[in-house]
C-alpha cells in the first residue's frame, strides 16, 4: 500500500471510532493550542512594541533614572533605584547642550483622573504629564487642531492643555474644533485647550490618545513632589553619530549631577533597540516555560494515542491477519499503524494550530498588540506533532507488525 492509500485508511478508522478518536484529538488540540497561543500572544505584543518604539526614530536616546523599569531584577537581586532625576538638573542639561540635538522633558502630573466639561465627564483613566517644547517634535506627535504651547506659557507656567482624542471623543463628541478655548477641570484644577492632538492610537508603554499635555512648569507647581524623577528624551539629527552624542550628553550630564572621575554613572542612557533587547531577554524565559508546558500536555496525549493504537491493533488482529494473507509484509503493517498515529496527531495538531492563533492574537489585541500569523510556531506544532504521533505509534505499530497471521486469522 502507498502512503496514499494508508492516510484514506486512518481517516476511515478515525471515522469508525470517532468518539474515541475525538478526545484524543481534543488533548493534542489543547497541548498545541497553549503552544501556539502563549508564543503568538508573546511575539504579536514584542512585535507590537518594537513597532512602538521605533517611532522614536533610529537616533535617539533617552535618560532615566537608574534601575527603575524594564531591566528587573535578573540574578534575583533587588536593586537599589538611582537618585531621581530632578526637573532643575533636566532643565540644566536642556540649557547647557550645546549639540544641534533636540532634549525633550516629561513629568508625571496625574494619572487615572476624570476630566469634567460642563456636566460631562470621561472615564477616570486620563493621564496628565508636563512637557517641554520639544517633547511633541522628538516624540514625533502632531497637532490635529489648535496649537503647540507659546513660549509665556512654558516660562510662566499657564494653566493650558493639549489633550487627546479619547478625551474631545467623550466631552466634544469627537469635535476638535469644538474643543479649542474650552475650560475643563482636573482634579479641581481648571485648563484652556489649546490643542488636540492628533490620535496616534494605543501601545504597549502608553496611549496618546488618553493623555492630556501641560506645559512642564505648571506641572511642577501643581503636581511636584519630593525625589520625584524626570524623564529625557534626545533625538539626534540624521547626520550626526548617535555614539558622539551620547558619550557628549553623557559627559554634561554627569557634570550636572557632580558625579566624580571614576564613579559609576547614576542614571541610564537608554536606546529604543537597547529597550527591545531587554524586553526580549525577560521573554524567553516565558517562551521555554511555555514550551515545557506544551510538551508536558502534549506527552499525556501521547501515552492517550498510545493506548487507543493498542486498542485499535487488538481489535483489528483478524484484518491484521488477512492483510497479511494477502502478501502485506511487516514494513507494510509497521507503516500503516504509524501513518494512523501520524494522521490522528496532525489532525488534533491542525485544530490546536488554529486555536492557539486565535487564542493568542485575541490576548494580544486585548493587552494593546497586532494580529500576526506565526508561521515559527506553526511549524513547530507541526513538527511537534508528527514526533508525538511516531512515539506514539511506533511501539503499537512494532506490535501489530509482529503478529502471527495464522493466529490473527483464528481471533475472534
């Protein structure tokens, strides 16, 4: 018999034991479907966040306070956070660079408040965060209607905002005309719009959109607190060596912070392929313990085929045995019975396949990321699958392939 021919047979004895054939299929559909998923949803979220991060444009760096966000603790150690950066040292270093390099300030105001206009009134997940003038050109957003702050109103500190579309969507009916020269409050604090910015949707770090931008002073004044640490960022123009800026910026700052010849720097330069890097690292941890979990379900379902494989070579002795009558030789059996085991894997791999994708995307979209097709994982699954089927048929198959025709012929 060719291959062919033994896969329409292991369909037809799927089909005759269907129930049984069923569950097995369900167990190495479930084993591939947390293969599958778990990877997908990892790679749509890095991918989803190296998309992000790329927006910050290839020359650009930022600095932040030390030991604080995405490192973690690797060797298990809790480390000790740096001296936060302060909005006097941020400024000194924006005042002090002397490079064609454009130093963007932010600073937390408030986060998950409410914005009021009139008697409506969003959700309470709006942010508000101070920025300097060039925090909009370096983070490359753009305004939709309206204006950037003045120059007064970054050096006097006016109480004006640029918001996002979540909140003109909600208090505006989506109106950004309509928003212009409004008053809203925050928190008991009343701000002019001057801006809305233009939706730059959701990510894995932020969501434009929800956020309100006020010009830095007056965040400092209303919202300031002790060791509260700033954020830098620095683009760089295209024609200048982002190592040169860096080790320049680096220098200035660490004069700005009093930091001796020999001393450890006390905050982190930061690139956006240094972010993903770090990220990645964190993540094939989770990717090998997702992997062993996989393998575990899927050897259950295994020693599942197997069983069911000796069942169906017991119950099928006799035609076992009239095959062989019929001039079918061991590798003819052997083959046959590890093609069932092979087909019924790939069957159960095939839905478990489609499962994880979906599964996977829909964790993905739900935590902010991008709907991929993981063709690395499918072929794995497929892999996975096919070795599952062989180890489970292999020792069945060895059985029937050895049976005594005569005797097969005589069992009832």
């Amino acid at each position: 018999m060719n291959p062919i021919e033994n896969i329409k047979l292991a369909i037809g004895n799927v089909r005759s034991n269907l129930l049984r054939s069923m569950l097995t299929m369900m167990i190495i559909a479930f084993g591939v479907m947390a293969l599958v998923g778990i990877l997908t949803a990892i790679d749509s979220i890095l991918n989803s966040m190296t998309t992000n991060f790329s927006g910050l444009g290839a020359n650009s760096f930022s600095i932040e306070q030390k030991n604080v966000g995405f490192r973690g603790h690797p060797d298990g150690k809790r480390r000790v956070p740096g001296p936060p950066i302060t909005f006097e040292q941020a400024n000194e270093l924006f005042t002090k660079n002397k490079l064609p390099t454009k130093v963007a300030i932010s600073g937390s105001g408030v986060s998950g408040v409410s914005v009021v206009y009139e008697n409506k009134k969003t959700t309470p997940e709006i942010d508000v965060i101070g920025i300097n003038e060039n925090y909009l050109s370096v983070n490359s957003f753009n305004i939709q209607a309206g204006r950037p702050f003045s120059s007064s109103e970054f050096q006097y500190g006016v109480n004006v905002c640029i918001v996002g579309m979540a909140v003109v969507k909600r208090l505006f009916n989506g109106r950004a005309q309509a928003a212009l020269d409004r008053d809203i409050s925050i928190g008991g604090n009343k701000f002019r719009i001057v801006g809305v910015m233009e939706s730059q949707g959701s990510s894995m770090t932020s969501n434009v959109d929800k956020q309100i931008e006020i010009p830095l002073l007056t965040q400092k004044k209303l919202y300031g607190y002790a060791d509260q640490s700033y954020f830098i960022g620095i683009s760089t123009p295209l024609n200048m060596e982002l190592n040169a800026a860096i080790d320049y910026t680096t220098g200035l700052f660490r004069n700005i912070r009093r930091l001796r010849a020999g001393v450890d720097n006390d905050f982190e330069i930061r690139q956006a392929d240094a972010i993903m890097k770090i990220l990645e690292e964190n993540s094939s941890t989770l990717r090998i313990a997702t992997i062993g979990i996989g393998l575990i379900t899927l050897l259950g379902a295994a020693i599942g085929l197997m069983n069911i494989m000796l069942v169906s070579v017991k119950e099928r002795t006799r035609e076992i045995g009239i095959r062989k009558a019929l001039g079918a030789t061991r590798n003819n059996i052997l083959s046959q019975f590890l093609i069932e085991a092979v087909v019924i894997c790939q069957l159960g791999g095939l839905l478990g396949i489609v499962l994880g994708i979906l599964a996977g995307n829909s964790i993905a979209l739900f935590l902010k990321g991008g709907f991929i097709i993981p063709w690395d994982w499918i072929i794995l699954g497929i892999v996975v699958c096919v070795v599952v089927g062989l180890f489970s048929g292999i020792y069945p198959a060895m059985k029937a392939a050895r049976l005594d025709p005569v005797e097969s012929l005589r069992y009832e």
